[in-house]
C-alpha cells in the first residue's frame, strides 16, 4: 500500500522517521513529505498557500500506481483532507493525527509571524493537554526539528468542494479523544462537527498521549497506523 505522510506546522518528512519503519515491516510503502517553503525566508515562501500544499500532495497521489492512504499530522489534517476532497476516487483511506476533518472555508490557525514566515513559537506556547508528555529531553530534542512555514498557510481558508470526499474511509487517532467523547461533543463544533458528521465512514481511537504522538510514544502510535491502513 502506498501510503503518503503529511506533517503538521514546523516539521518537515524527518518528524516520521520514528514511524516509517513499522509501515514498512508491515509491507506498505510510506513517502513522508517536506511541505514546500518549509524552512525558506519570506523572499522564496510569501507566494505559498495552504492550496500550494494540497497540490504537492496531489501530485504524489497521481503518480502513484494505486489508490493510497494518506496520513496527516495536525495541520498536515487540513492537507489530506484537501487532497482526499480532490481525488477521492484515489484516496483509500485518511488518517488524522490528533486532529479532525477541516470544515470548508476554515483555516489551521493564526500564529506570529516573524520576518514574514510563521516560526515555531517554542513549547510553552501550547497548552498543557498537547504537551503534557513532552519531558525535558524531548523538547530538547525535537527543538532543532522544527522550522518555519510560509506565512499564509496556517491561516488560509481551506477549498472543499467534493461531496464524494465523505466517502472516503477515515481514522482519527486523537491524542485524548475516544469514539464516544468525539460524538458525543461533534454536535458543538458547528461546521467541523458538520464535516464529521457528513463522514459516512468516520472511526475514532484514542493514542492516550499529547499533540505529538510521534515524538512520545512512536511505537504506539507506529501500531495504531499500521492498523489504519491495514483496515
């Protein structure tokens, strides 16, 4: 199975690295991707929107043989589920991690820019529940990861204009999320509670961790998507 990853905000393809390689034991072929201007100044990124990172994965979908699962992490959600609502016919399967489906219209969110790109704002910007596991040798750590995105992708407007995409099979693996504590507050997410209601296929496993799963608890969340795919 082909399997494309997406990372979230600040990261590029390394932040997969500690999961790539249970996909591959189990069989699949996982590409995790660098989203374009990831790292660059505003001189080269100020032109690149969340659309620009919708095609990018759009391309890796049309190139591939087979239909693929596509993976996403955080704002990498809003990504996949973009390229899902473009191809839905070649989308086996999304995979969100430790987010949810996009409403039409919405945006990741508005961060500080600085010297017109959006840095990593350091982890004491997030609230506790999304860094809570984070000790002080993986922040240490995982800092030097992280760059900066164009300014304009974290607040553009998402396109959504398929309804074929609520076809497409989904997994939400949410760091504090189970199935029941998602339905049973989606009814006040207005429009995000909309699109995952809309879902004809919509399942939700709870990791039991913080925001970045892939830096806490790798071989757990490894698990969980190998067994997503293999769905």
């Amino acid at each position: 199975m082909d399997i494309i990853l997406v990372p979230g905000l600040w990261l590029d393809a390394s932040s997969w690295d500690p999961v790539v390689h249970a996909l591959r034991a189990a069989g699949h072929d996982p590409l995790a991707l660098t989203m374009p201007g990831v790292g660059e100044p505003a001189a080269t990124s100020s032109d690149i929107g969340m659309s620009d990172w919708i095609d990018a994965v759009v391309r890796h979908i049309d190139a591939a043989e087979q239909p693929v699962v596509l993976i996403g992490h955080s704002g990498g959600g809003n990504v996949v589920w973009g390229a899902a609502d473009a191809r839905p016919e070649r989308v086996r399967r999304v995979v969100f991690v430790d987010t949810i489906p996009p409403a039409p219209g919405r945006e990741i969110s508005d961060f500080p820019l600085v010297d017109g790109v959006v840095p990593f704002p350091g982890w004491d910007f997030f609230p506790d529940e999304d860094v809570y596991d984070l000790d002080d040798e993986t922040r240490a750590r995982t800092l030097p990861l992280t760059r900066s995105v164009p300014a304009r992708v974290p607040s553009d407007p998402i396109a959504l204009t398929h309804e074929s995409r609520h076809g497409v099979p989904v997994t939400m693996l949410m760091g504090s999320y189970d199935q029941a504590r998602v339905d049973a507050e989606a009814d006040d997410w207005g429009p995000y509670g909309e699109e995952y209601r809309a879902i004809a296929n919509a399942e939700v496993v709870k990791i039991d961790s913080g925001h970045w799963p892939q830096f806490t608890v790798p071989d757990r969340l490894a698990a969980l998507l190998v067994a997503a795919v293999d769905r």
